[in-house]
C-alpha cells in the first residue's frame, strides 16, 4: 500500500531523484492524457497530485491563455516542477493536499491528473470535493493503471522476489492499482457527484531502459522505483543478489536495440461537475 505519507516521505524523494526515467516511461500515456484534456475548455487548470510537473508544464505550453497550477504533497517533487517551470508565466505550484485544496473565486474548468488520485484515504470524499470546487461545466480527466497483472513490468518483477517479500494489501488500497476496478471508480465518482462519467482503455509502451546500455538503464531503475524496488532493499544479501541477477535476465528479454520497453495498461477517466 502506498498513501499519502509515503509521498510526503520516501517515496516522494525517490521520485523526486528519479523525475527523469519516470515521465519517460510514462510518455506514450501522457500524449494520449494530453489529448482528452486539450479536447474542451482549457482556461483553469487544476492538476492533482502533479509530481514533478510534466503534465502541468505541458498544458502551460500549449494552452499560453490558460492559467494553471499543480498541486501536491511532496516538497520535492514540487521544487523539482517549480525549477523546470521557472520559465513559464501561466504555470504555478502549490505544496498542498487536493482533498481539502482551495483557492477564493478560482473555479478549475479543467481538473486533470496523471496517476495522481489512487492515494486517497478517503476517495468519494475527495472527489466530491473536487467537484465542489470545480465550475459549473467543469471536467475531470485522470488516468491511473489497470489490473497488476496487465502491466506487465510490475507484475512480473514482483514475482521474482522471494515469497511473501511484498505484504499482501486489500485490492481498493491506496496505492498504484487501487483504480484498476472500472466498477469500483465508476462508483466512487457516482457517489461524489460526478455526472457523464466515460473511461478507456489506453496501452502504451512503459519505457524503462534507453541509452547505450538500456539493461543497466532499466535495471537501476527498477531498483529505484517502485514496491519491488522498496523490498529488494531489505533483503538478506544473498537474497538480494538471486532477485537481481533473476531481474536482469528479464529485462533483457525486454530489450529492442536501444531500448527496454514493456507493456503498460491504465485507464483514462473522463467526467462533468454537472
């Protein structure tokens, strides 16, 4: 399970170091999450849970009339997205929770996020709170994974650690997958208030490896980010060095010339205020 402490803690420093290789296995989602967002009205934009700001910084650019801000939990992860958008007038960052964030006569026609909104303890609260502060005719597009098992690169790689390596947690826990159930969202986002609610699938190639050696690339990776990579950390040494050696055989079954990719699954939500 992964919640909201942990992004204040650890793992937003993790991320925070590893901004890089994180928006790059995310790319192919980020133009399709871009797309559904830019396809209605862009003047407030509000993004959850924005990380390091790829989505923030790249809605900025491409709507220069639109004002927009990102909000998050971890300190750095937002001073790494407040120094790459240094540069750009529309875009600001706020160090604050999404469930109870508001700004006075600032309603979001835009409400967007990138794998951002599966940390809730209390999810039907937080997104009927979003929907409160949201215009009239506001939207809400978010992405976030589907099943474990369709994404391929952490199922897989969870496997190959040791039995009971990683505590198993109740399926609608917070944490990566705990959006993978349509049934379960669709009600969450009934329940708040959320009207014309619409998903779809979206496949896209999880980039995990580039450069001259793309193995070593993805391998520390891996072993960076991620719960495999969290209890890898605490294993005995002679246990450690079986998953790594197990790890890197399966990364080079997944390498293309270049590059390490593997297949990545999420789903992309859309819904309306009213």
């Amino acid at each position: 399970m992964t919640n909201s402490r942990d992004w204040q803690g650890e793992v937003g420093r993790k991320w925070a170091e590893e901004w890089r290789r994180t928006d790059r296995s995310f790319s192919g989602l980020t133009d399709r999450l871009l797309g559904v967002a830019s396809a209605g009205r862009v003047h407030r934009v509000l993004d959850v849970g924005c990380g390091a700001g790829e989505l923030s910084l790249a809605m900025g650019r491409g709507h220069a009339g639109a004002e927009v801000v990102g909000i998050d939990i971890s300190k750095p992860l937002l001073d790494v997205a407040r120094e790459r958008g240094s540069h750009l007038f529309n875009v600001s960052f706020e160090l604050a929770d999404s469930s109870c964030w508001l700004r006075e006569a600032w309603a979001p026609d835009l409400i967007v996020s990138r794998h951002g909104v599966m940390f809730y303890d209390d999810p039907v609260d937080a997104f009927a709170h979003l929907r409160a502060i949201a215009a009239r005719e506001g939207r809400l597009v978010f992405s976030c994974f589907r099943s474990r098992e369709e994404n391929i690169w952490a199922d897989k790689i969870a496997s190959l650690l040791p039995a009971n390596a990683i505590a198993p947690t109740e399926p609608h826990a917070p944490g990566p997958f705990a959006f993978a159930d349509v049934d379960y969202v669709t009600d969450i986002l009934t329940a708040a208030g959320w009207a014309s609610i619409a998903h779809e699938a979206v496949d896209f190639a999880y980039v995990a490896g580039t450069g001259e050696d793309p193995v070593a690339d993805a391998l520390s990776y891996f072993l960076a980010i991620g719960p495999a990579a969290a209890a890898a950390r605490d294993l005995p040494d002679s246990d450690k060095a079986a998953f790594i050696a197990k790890l890197r055989r399966f990364i080079e079954n997944h390498r293309h010339s270049d590059m390490v990719m593997m297949r990545g699954a999420a789903w992309i939500f859309t819904a309306r205020a009213h």
